[in-house]
C-alpha cells in the first residue's frame, strides 16, 4: 500500500493530517497495523488534556501485543474517534482513514518538524533490512 | 539461522507472517488471526506443528519405564492408539514439559513434547533411561512433519483429502491414534474442536498439506492457536506452568495421578508441598485486554495472569492467572493494566469447547 503523499508521520508511526480548522488528526500507520496486526482495543486520551510532543497518550493493542501512541506535537485534546474505539478493526480496513483523536497543535509550525511520506517511506524500508 | 519445517515454502507462497518461535521460523498468521481462529471454530483449518518432536520410546519395559518418568499414570492406556495428556516432572515438583503419550504396543510408546523444550527433554529422558531402564531406546524423530487439521469439518475434509484414512479414523474416538500407511494419525489437538493431529514423513508433508487445502481446509498460523487453546482451558508450557510450578497449582492436578503405590519422579515434591496457588479463568468485565504477568487483587490475595488475550468467539478479554486458594468462581477481582485497576470476573474454564461458549 502508497504512502498518502498528503500526511506528515512521526518515527513512531503515527500519521498526522491538518485539517482546515487548523486541527491535526492522529492515527497510526497502515505498516504499523501491519506489524501488529488484528486490532482489538483502542484507548485515547480525554478531550482536554494537554499533551507534550512525543508524549504516550492513547493505546492500540491487536490480539497480539499493546502497543503505545504518541503525541506527534505539542497541543490539546480537542476530539477523540468513538467509531474506532467501539470498532478497532477499522485501523486495520483502512489506517489513514481510522484518526485517532484530534488535537489542536500548540504552534502549527511544529508540524513541518514531521517527516513526510517519502521520508517516512525510507524509514519503513530502512527497518525492514 | 532460524530452522524451518518442510512445510515452509508452502508458508511463504501464502504470504504467511513469519515469526521467531522457538528458534523455529513459524506462520503467526496468513492475513488475519481473528479470521483464522473463526475458521477453527467455524469449520476447519490447518497448522504447520512441525517443530513439535515426536519421540519414539522403544523397548521392553517402556511401560515402567513411563509410569515412573511421568505424572499421570500410562497404566490408563490399555488399547492400541490409547493417548493420555500428562507432564514430566523433576525431583522437586516443577514440570520440566507437558506431552502426550500414545501407546502402540508394549514396546512402542510415542511421545509428542514441545519444541522449546526438544534439548533439555531429551537430555532429561536420557539421564532416567540410564538410571531406570538402560535397554530402551529413545528416537528423537525429526524425519517427521506434524500437521494439524482442527475444526467441526475437519473429519469430513481429512477424508476429502485422504480416503484411504476413512474406516479407519471414522469410528476413532478422541485421544486415539492409528497408522493410516505411513501416517500416525491421532484424533488429538489444541483447539477445544474435533480434529487430528497427523505425523508422516518430512517429504510427504508438502503434498499432503496440498491435498488438504484443495479440500477446503484454510491454513491457519500460531497466533490463532493461541487464542484457540487459552479459549479451550489448555496450557502453555513456560507461560502457565513451567520447572518453577508444580501441575497441582497449574489447574493440572486431572492429569496427575497420586492413587496407589506408583512411585513417579515428581511424587513425594507433590504429596509434601502445601499448595497455596490455584489457576483461575479470568473474564474482564472492563475494556482492555488481559496479558500476561499483569497483577491481580483478590480478597485472599495477590496473584498474576500467566496467559491472557481477546477470545474472538467471546468477543471479550480472557485469562488463565494463578491466585491464592480460596478466591472462587463468581468473584469479582481486579487486574492492573498500565496503572489502571480494572474489574474482572472469576470463572471455570474451558471458557469454550465445539464451538459452544461456556463461560
């Protein structure tokens, strides 16, 4: 599966998009539901709370292993996916289109600090070697 | 150098997620391991259990020999192809591994162990032949393939792919063995479905396992074994019982035999030892998902998950954990996970058998 070109992604593999409120949704990759597997629980942070960049705030765990998520910047809680929370099989349907919870980034200059789709697609290829 | 078993290409050509398991490169799953497990459950499915060993034990006096090297008591298997699940302990009580003793005749007896135990199995059966019965011989038997087609359609598909095994195995109960050819065909397995259990020789293993997928037979990897076997009540040798736990504080105390003089190595540890541990199945009432070595609050107690996953047929977080005696089925206990204490209920396992939930 391509890499949207339209997403930034953290080393951790989470993708981040910006939507047009200025908000950023959050989830993990399509390769990191790969490597994990059939996904069974997800735990997001509560709306609200404050997070720090590459701070762990929510949990996927696949019937195999539980498996930490990051802040990929600094911001508020402002949404989180219930859809995904009742149904976590939906990361593995489709990742990019299964976020996470919302923030809203502290400073919308962080993001560009992200990696984007190619060079989230040499990190990818560099692990697997 | 991972080793790999002769079904290995086969794994490979669909696109099997391999994995490290015992120093064995192994499917974990082919796609999905939920899916693979409904198959099970549902109709039936395969697994590559080559890097299981068979051991033949042969010689007269294997009989003795075997009431003595194990718990449970080999004087219950009476009729050619009779098996019987039991552990092998050492001196003090602990189990050293579980395996499944098949008996063919007097001077053949077949035993199945684990593969992450192959090494110190052997060397521990070689030091009790020396001791007990010098003149048997013990046949590690790597020439063979082990595969396992599990499920309420297994016998129908077997047959599909291997008529010739028909009146022999139709009339076979559970825990019974035949030679189909050269196929030792046992209606075994670790799944909690009907199924069989099938060694045949290395080079015969890829056709075989072709013969069973052309008949309908889905293959399915060591992942949805797992959740297959914590959902049928069956241990994990090194997760659930290992040389630092005795069988009877290992929910294993049916497969341990202390009636009459019989004198096992493992006995007096077993009869002197207070037992103060118990395992229990868990079923959390909380979202999350129960693992292994996460803490339990009971009552009487703390104890500890020994093996714990989402049960796809429960569509609910289960466990095996060992807790003080005295907590009882229908308590409600807590369980930390990641900092957080979440409620979970005490039950009797198996939590599912055929395809029936019973929990």
């Amino acid at each position: 599966m391509s890499i949207p070109a339209d997403l930034k992604y953290t080393q951790s593999h989470e993708w981040v998009r910006l939507e047009a409120d200025g908000t950023v949704s959050v989830g993990i990759t399509h390769h990191a539901q790969e490597l994990l597997g059939d996904m069974v629980f997800v735990e997001n942070p509560t709306v609200g709370r404050r997070l720090a960049a590459g701070q762990e705030c929510a949990v996927v765990e696949s019937v195999k292993a539980a498996s930490d998520v990051y802040a990929p910047v600094a911001g508020e809680v402002v949404a989180v996916n219930e859809a995904v929370e009742s149904a976590p099989e939906r990361i593995n349907q489709d990742a990019y289109a299964a976020w996470m919870f919302r923030l809203r980034p502290d400073n919308a200059a962080d993001l560009n600090g992200l990696m984007d789709a190619a060079g989230y697609q040499a990190q990818v290829e560099s692990e697997a070697h | 150098m991972l080793k790999q078993t002769p079904l290995n290409a086969r794994h490979r050509e669909a696109h099997a997620k391999l994995v490290d398991f015992s120093g064995w490169e192994m499917p974990i799953h082919y796609g999905s391991q939920i899916e693979e497990h409904h198959v099970v459950r549902r109709e039936a499915g395969m697994f590559d259990v080559s890097h299981m060993l068979p051991v033949d034990l042969k010689g007269e006096g294997a009989r003795a020999f075997l009431r003595r090297l194990v718990a449970n008591d080999v004087d219950k298997l009476q009729h050619t192809g009779r098996a019987l699940y039991t552990c092998m302990l050492h001196e003090g009580g602990g189990v050293v591994d579980d395996l499944i003793v098949y008996f063919m005749t007097e001077s053949w007896f077949r035993l199945v162990v684990n593969a992450g135990c192959v090494d110190k199995d052997l060397a521990w059966m070689e030091e009790q032949r020396r001791r007990y019965a010098p003149e048997l011989e013990i046949k590690p038997r790597r020439d063979l393939a082990m595969i396992a087609v599990q499920g309420p359609k297994a016998a129908e598909r077997l047959w599909q792919a291997l008529p010739g095994s028909r009146s022999l195995t139709e009339r076979m109960k559970p825990f019974y063995a035949v030679l189909v050819g050269e196929m030792f065909v046992a209606r075994t397995g670790y799944t909690g479905e009907d199924g069989f259990e099938i060694m045949l020789p290395a080079k015969a293993a890829p056709f075989f396992w072709q013969a069973l997928l052309e008949a309908g037979v889905k293959p399915c990897g060591l992942g949805a074994r797992d959740t297959l076997r914590l959902e049928a009540g069956m241990n994990l040798y090194g997760q659930d019982m290992d040389e630092a736990t005795t069988p009877l504080e290992s929910g294993l105390a049916w497969t341990v035999d202390l009636t009459g003089e019989r004198d096992f190595i493992g006995k007096d540890a077993l009869l002197r030892l207070p037992r103060e541990r118990q395992l229990v199945g868990l079923v959390l009432l909380d979202r999350g998902v129960l693992r292994a070595h996460q803490k339990v609050f009971t009552p009487a107690g703390e104890g500890e998950i020994t093996s714990g996953s989402f049960s796809p047929t429960l569509d609910a977080s289960i466990a095996f954990a060992r807790v003080p005696v005295g907590v009882a089925v229908g308590d409600e206990v807590e369980v930390e996970i990641r900092d957080k204490r979440l409620r979970a209920r005490v039950v009797k396992y198996p939590f599912v058998r055929n395809g029936k939930v019973l929990v």
